[in-house]
C-alpha cells in the first residue's frame, strides 16, 4: 500500500504463523473498525495531492487511514489480512477478484 509510504509491520524469522504479516511495528498505531483495519503513524501520507475527496474517503477527521484491508490478530498481536472491504481496481477495466 503506497499510502503507507514504508513498512507498517514486520513478521520474524522466528515467525512460524502461516499467512501472517507479523506485528505492526513499533511507530505505528492500529485498529480494527468492523473488521477493517485503521493506521495511524509518522509513515502515513499526509494525503492526496489536491485530492480533498480522496482524502475524505481516506482519512478519518483525527488522523487514522482507512485501509480497505480487512484484517485479524490473534493473542500475540501477529496480523492476518484476510480480505478487502470492497473490490479495488489493479489496472483500468480489471478488478481484483477477476485476477483469482
């Protein structure tokens, strides 16, 4: 996610959880709402260039992004990415689901 601008989490060589996308990592602050996952941190955009539409669907009115990505985590605080919130377009005309 380009919005992000660098890593949010981190999973260890001694990570052995299948499917997980480790821990956020330390400077990042995160939160599930419905399910989707929410980031704040310093590595988060400030937002669109002269795109105040995108940046009203992007961000909430104190700071945290919404990512689209549905998420998980379990008791260790490791993260899962389990689904998208709605379809996103890859490239004009193709959809996610029509590259599965």
């Amino acid at each position: 996610m380009t919005e992000t601008t660098c890593v949010i989490s981190i999973a260890t060589v001694d990570n052995t959880k299948p499917a997980s996308v480790g821990k956020l990592i330390p400077n990042m602050s995160g939160k599930l709402v419905d399910g989707e996952l929410w980031l704040k941190g310093p590595n988060i955009m400030k937002g669109y260039l002269r795109n105040p539409g995108a940046d009203a669907v992007t961000f909430t009115d104190d700071g945290w992004m919404r990512t689209g990505d549905v998420c998980q985590f379990d008791e260790d605080g490791d993260m899962f990415v389990v689904d998208r919130v709605k379809e996103v377009s890859l490239r004009r005309n193709i959809s996610k689901r029509d590259t599965r």
